[in-house]
C-alpha cells in the first residue's frame, strides 16, 4: 500500500501543532485546574473570613455590653462606702441611668447575697435583687428578697455564683418577670467580689436575641449563604432564617447531625471549625465555618457558623475555569494561526528551493532561485544557486569538450582505418619478401652441397688424373672465373643482410607507416635476382670446365698440385656457402619476426580501428545525453 505522502507545509503544521496542542492544553488545564483550586481555596478562605469577622463584631458588641456590666460592677464594688438607705438609692440610680443611656438594653439587675448586705443573715441561700426593664415602652424596678431557705436551689443566678466569672450565659426565656415572660433573651454577668475574690453579688444585663439577630442578618458572604449563632446549649441565638431563633438546632439537622457533632469538638479544642456535608433533604453539599465568640480574651460557649453550598462556592471558580478554557481556546487558534504562519515562512523558501531543484534535474540550468533571507535557508538558496552556476559553466565546457572529441575521434577513426590498411598491405608485402628468402635460402643449401660435391669430385680428381695438368690448369682458369662469381654471390648476400638491417630500421624509424621497407624489400628482390643469375652463370662454367677437364683427362696428372688447390678453394667455397647459408636463415628469421610484427600492427589497427569507432559511437552518446541540459 502506497503511503500517503504530505507536503512539507502541512507536516511543519502537523508536526509543531500536535505537540504545542497537547502541550498547551495540559497546560491551560493544569493551569484552570490550579486556578480553580485557587478560586475554591479563596472562597473557602471568604467564608472563614466572613465568619471571624462577624464572630469579632458579634464579639466586640457583646464585650461592649460586657464592659458596661463590668462598669456597674466597679461602682458596686464600693457597696461598704456607702451607708444601707443611701446605698440602695445611689445603685439604683446607676441602673436606671444605664438602661436609659442603652436602648438595646432590655434590663439591668443588681443581685446582692443577703450576707453582703446583712452581716448578721446566717441562711444558706437569699438574695435580693433589683431589676430595671423595658416593659410596654417604660422602664420598670422591680426590687424583691428571694430564696430565703436553705434548701439546695438551681437556676441561672446560682449556677453564676458557683462559677464566680463572668458569663454570657445561653438563650432562655425569663420566668421571673411577668412582663418579660415569653420574651427570648441573653444575658451577660458579671460577679460582685470583695477584695478576696469572693462571691458578694452579680451585676447582669439582658438583651434581646432581636438585636443578635440584626447583627447576623447582614452576614451573606454569597448566595444563598446562610448564618447564625448557636449558644453553649445549642440552642439558636441568632438566624439568617429567623423563625429559626431559639430552636434546637441540631434537631432541625436531622441526619446531618453527625458532622455538626464532629465540628462541635473541634471547634471545642481550638476556636475554628469547618467541614462540609450533604444535606439530607435537598442532596446538596455544604460548606460549614464556625468560629468561637469571644469575651474578651476567652472563648465563650457560643459559635457563629456560615454554611455556603459547595456549588455557589464552586461558581466562581467555574466562571474562572470556563473564562480560563475560553481564553486557552482563543490563544490555541492565536497559537495556530502564529505556527501557520511559521511554517509558511518556513515552508515558502523550502519549496522555492525543491522548484528549483526539480528545475535543474530536469536539465534545465538557466532556472534562478531568488530568496534573500539572512539565515541557514538563505545560505541554502545561495549554495544551490551557485551550484547551478558552477554546474552551467562546468555543462558548457563538457559541451565544448565533447564536440572537440567528436571531431577527434572521427579523425582517429580515419587514421586508424588508414593505419590497418597499411598494416595489412605490409604484412602482405612481409609475406612474400618471407617466401623469396626461403626460396633462396633453398638454393644457396644447394650451391652449398654442390660445391661439397665438387670438392669431393676434386679431390678424386686429383687422384685419378695425373695426366690432365695441363687441362686443369685450364681448369684452374675456370675456376678462378667461378671464385669472381662466388664474390658476387657473396656481395649479394652482404647486400641482401644490409638491406634487411635497412629494412629493419627504416620500420622501426616510421612505426605503422612502413613506407621505407617497400624500397628494402625491392631491393632484396633485386639482389635474389642477381643471386640467381649468378648461379646459373656458375653452373655454365662448371659445366665448361667439366667438358675441359675431360679433354684434358690425360693431363691431369700434370695439374695435380693444381686439382689439390683447386679442391681446397671449392672447400673454401663450401665453407663460404655454408656461412652464407646461416646469414640468410638469420635473415629469414629476422623477416619472420618482422612478419610477427607486422601482423600484430595489423590486428592492433584493426583494434585500433574498432575502438576509434566505438569511441565516436561514445562521443555521440556523450553529446546527445548532454544536450538533456539547456545552459
């Protein structure tokens, strides 16, 4: 299967889109999951925020009241100054002046220890109280002696004297006053002691839970938050949903009551709480703040807690994260557009060069590449555009170069066909000065065995014909005419080695050209010729000296001294004929090599011959494949 191929600008595309993708979106997600982490951790950090600022305003409220207790405690403590009747008026003045200087006041009481007041008073319990309230828009005293037995008495006044400090005691409704009966409310103690820490009197303010309730009706950190106050009894002091106010709040939590228990010994060892639950009602998760009031620097029984649903929390950083994904998704097509652009710049140049490539790989070298840029890819265009340069000027000369081969080699071919004939038409010649030689050489073995016979024939001459000395002295004469031809034939065949030396060297002088051993070989003829004649020349005289020689058969014995010189100058001439025997094998030899030669010369033009063709034939071909380029 054939594999799909790309081009360069949708692989830069691909190759630097796909990587940045996956990289910026893990980025933009660690980054929308850590900035919704960090919206989440910020909106739990305004509820907790919220929570300590409204327990320290809540705090600071009731500490004010507090320090008001603690004023009237102060002047109280002076009770002995004072004398019983002026006593009593000078406090309860002091009352009625901070309950009219406090309208959030709803009573300001006085409880004295009959002891206190009555050195003599010897019972267990009895106390008597002054109290200055708020009733039908006028303020009230009531003044009374109370719990004069002994028996073992409960409620809120000696449950202050057992723990002799101050106090913001829980919500409760007043069963003592008749006008005040059914009225919810809270009240803030202060102990009367003496100098020794004992218990003499309790200084107590009480105020509404309408008032907390305004304090915390403000509290709305987010939607559909919701706030309170929960005192030590966790009965609800103050609520965002009022008609909450004074109810059992764990028994509205119903199953959700766990984690609340949870968070309530938290928050009793330490001063802040939070957790979150699901509601059982509405299926919704919470989260929960709760913070500890304080009394001046101690904590007190009372907790103001805000419960957030997770989801209005959680919006915020939803909004963050959906504005961060939108952001991420308009920077990634910011992204591709930008690495678009990249790769077209990249790419462009890129492609330019390919063009041009393919340009001079199809032959055609007059293509120009124009890219100006002052990096690597600019380095690139100008090196192949040299390239093409150098290849236009090295193509021309190659051009050049072959026509000029062409037109050798046709030349060459023309000599060498040339050469190959003359090889031939000498090696004919060779052949036939060859074949003259060896016929000679066969003529002189038998002038030689002749004159062998001869000197046999003398010799037994000598012997047998004493008589005829006139005759061979005749004879003698004959001879003598025989040794002058002899020296001819014996010039001839100085001449026939000169002429071979001649020949020799005229070849080697003009190599395949041979021109000069056509003279030599003429010549050789010529001397053959003369070789020739001479012996027949010879064979007459032998003849006449024979036909003399038996005319004077009967002398004989007179030229005998004659007959045994004439036999030792036929020996000479014997041992003449057998040198010039040698010298004409040698001779022959010589012009056999020569042939050798001039064959080899002959096959070697007509290698030559072929080669030059082939070459022509090569120097087309090499003209024909470089006209592929066009410079």
């Amino acid at each position: 299967m054939k594999q799909r191929r790309f081009k360069l600008k949708r692989k830069l595309n691909l190759y630097i889109l796909i990587p940045a993708t996956i990289i910026y979106c893990l980025a933009i997600g660690y980054i929308s999951f850590q900035l919704k982490e960090i919206t989440y951790s910020e909106s739990i950090e305004i509820v907790k925020t919220t929570t300590r600022e409204n327990r320290n305003k809540i705090s600071e409220h009731l500490n004010v009241i507090m320090e008001s207790a603690r004023t009237l405690r102060n002047i109280f403590s002076t009770h002995k100054k004072y004398e019983p009747a002026q006593r009593d008026a000078f406090f309860e003045n002091i009352l009625l002046s901070s309950l009219e200087k406090n309208p959030d006041f709803l009573s300001v009481g006085l409880y004295w220890e009959m002891k206190t007041i009555d050195p003599k008073y010897n019972k267990k319990n009895g106390r008597r109280r002054s109290i200055y309230f708020r009733a039908s828009n006028e303020i009230k005293l009531q003044k009374e002696i109370v719990d004069t037995t002994n028996t073992a008495l409960k409620g809120i006044y000696y449950t202050a004297r057992s723990l002799n400090r101050e106090m913001l005691w829980d919500p409760y409704y007043d069963v003592v006053t008749k006008e005040l009966a059914g009225t919810l409310m809270t009240a803030l103690f202060v102990p009367v002691q003496d100098p020794s820490g004992h218990f003499e009197g309790l200084v107590g303010i009480d105020i509404t839970l309408e008032e907390i309730n305004k304090l915390i009706s403000g509290v709305k950190p987010f939607e559909e938050s919701t706030a309170y106050i929960l005192g030590g009894n966790r009965l609800v002091v103050a609520h965002t949903d009022q008609s909450l106010t004074g109810k059992n709040f764990p028994g509205t939590l119903a199953a959700d009551s766990t984690k609340f228990k949870d968070g309530f010994k938290q928050i009793a060892n330490h001063s802040s709480a939070s957790f979150t639950y699901t509601n059982s009602k509405n299926k919704e998760e919470y989260f929960v703040s709760f913070e500890t009031i304080m009394i001046g620097n101690n904590p007190s029984n009372w907790i103001v807690g805000i419960e957030v649903p997770t989801r209005i929390i959680l919006k915020d950083a939803k909004n963050v994260l959906i504005a961060a994904i939108i952001t991420g998704i308009l920077g990634l097509i910011l992204l591709y557009v930008i690495i678009y652009f990249i790769a077209s710049r990249l790419s462009d140049p890129i492609v330019k060069g390919v063009d041009f490539a393919k340009k001079i790989a199809a032959g055609d070298l007059s293509a120009k590449l124009l890219i100006k840029q002052d990096d690597e890819i600019g380095d690139l265009a100008n090196s192949l555009s040299g390239m093409a340069s150098k290849l236009t000027t090295i193509m021309s000369e190659i051009i050049q170069s072959s026509e000029i081969i062409t037109d050798r080699s046709i030349e060459l071919m023309d000599s060498s066909v040339k050469l190959s004939n003359g090889a031939n038409n000498q090696a004919a010649a060779t052949e036939e000065i060859s074949s003259t030689m060896e016929q000679m050489l066969v003529r002189i073995q038998q002038n030689t065995r002749s004159a062998q016979e001869t000197e046999k024939i003398a010799l037994k001459a000598a012997m047998g014909i004493q008589e005829g000395n006139e005759a061979t002295k005749n004879l003698i004469l004959s001879m003598n005419n025989i040794v002058q031809k002899i020296s001819i034939v014996g010039e001839i065949a100085k001449q026939t080695n000169l002429l071979a030396i001649n020949a020799a060297i005229e070849a080697s002088r003009y190599g395949i050209q041979g021109k000069g051993f056509a003279v030599v070989a003429a010549e050789v003829k010529k001397l053959a010729e003369k070789s020739q004649l001479a012996a027949k020349e010879i064979n007459e005289l032998s003849t006449h000296g024979l036909i003399q020689a038996r005319e004077t058969g009967e002398k004989l014995l007179e030229i005998i001294p004659d007959i045994e010189q004439t036999a030792l100058l036929v020996k000479e001439i014997a041992a003449s004929s057998m040198d010039q025997k040698l010298s004409s094998e040698e001779i022959n030899n010589g012009i056999k090599q020569l042939n050798k030669v001039t064959q080899q010369n002959a096959e070697s033009s007509f290698g030559l011959s072929i080669n030059s063709k082939e070459m022509s034939k090569q120097a087309a071909n090499l003209k024909k494949l470089i006209s592929y380029f066009r410079i």
